[in-house]
C-alpha cells in the first residue's frame, strides 16, 4: 500500500484498478451522489473515470483523487482529492465519505489533511472548491477550514455552485 499522506485519523493513498468495487459501492449509494454529477455507477462508468481522468491526472499532475482510509482499521472510507483545472488555472479540492462514516469529523479532517498537503508538500497558491448551495455540511466544512465564500458561479454541468478558496502562498 502506497501511503501518500496522512492525519491523525487516517491515511490517503492513490487509487488503482483494484479498487473498482470499494468505487462502485460508494458511488451507488444515493445520499452520497446526491450533489455530484456522476454517471451512473457501474463497472464500466467507474473503469472509464479511473483511466480516463484518475490516473492520468496523477501522471500528468502528481496528484488526484485519493482512496482515505481509517488508520486504526483500514477501512476504506471514501475519496478525496485535489484535481488542476487546466481551464481555470486553479486547483480544486473534493471529497466524498461512506454514509456510514458521515457526523464523525472525518470530513472535516480529510479537507484539513488534503489543504496541508496542497500547502506544504505541493506548494499550491490557493485551493478552490465547489458546494451547491443545499450541500450544506460541505460549505461549513469548507468555511470550518478557511475557506472564504468568492462567489455562486457556473459549474461544468450549467449548475449553480457556491465557490470558495483559500489562498495558500502568495
């Protein structure tokens, strides 16, 4: 298992082919998809993210989307990233968590750990991210973080989002 970085409470690695299945069962619970834009989970939809836009992001980047896993027992707990938008000349951060792991904090340090990652090891100036506006718990994470609210702005699927970022070097 390749450790890329970690928090008190868990670890983030970088996802592979073999984890399909964990993918696949995360993505097919529908409180979790609620406010993301994704095809519909299937084996195939998921191969096709995977090495479409994962691995190569982490080729072409040296980072991405990341499995986050519990320190304690190794589950597997959901994804979290940090993904450039060549377009916007920005640097988005995300994150999805198992509802089953949701009310736990554990959202609010993988955003935490992913922020101090982009800061101090990657050196990024600044990391965006987007919420809907129901999305609630993901803004007050964001916010919780240092996150400042720029503005509601046109996602890549013509939805209106609530933007944030925070300025990491200047």
């Amino acid at each position: 298992m390749n450790i890329i970085f970690q928090s008190s409470r868990l670890y983030f690695r970088k996802l592979t082919e073999e984890d399909v299945a964990l993918l696949l069962d995360l993505d097919s619970n529908p409180n979790v998809t609620k406010y993301m834009h994704r095809p519909v989970p299937t084996r195939e939809n998921i191969m096709l993210e995977l090495y479409k836009k994962i691995l190569p992001h982490y080729k072409i980047y040296g980072y991405g989307r990341w499995a986050i896993h519990l320190k304690q027992d190794h589950d597997f707990i959901g994804t979290g990233g940090l993904k450039y938008m060549p377009e916007l000349d920005e640097t988005d951060m995300g994150y999805q968590l198992k509802e089953t792991y949701w009310g736990k904090g554990y959202g609010y340090e993988a955003a935490k750990a992913m922020i101090d990652y982009g800061h101090n090891i990657l050196k990024l100036p600044a990391i965006f991210a987007k919420a809907l506006p129901a999305n609630i718990a993901s803004w007050k994470i964001m916010e919780k973080c240092g996150m400042q609210y720029l503005e509601n702005v046109m996602d890549a699927d013509g939805l209106m989002v609530k933007k944030y970022r925070l300025i990491l070097h200047t």
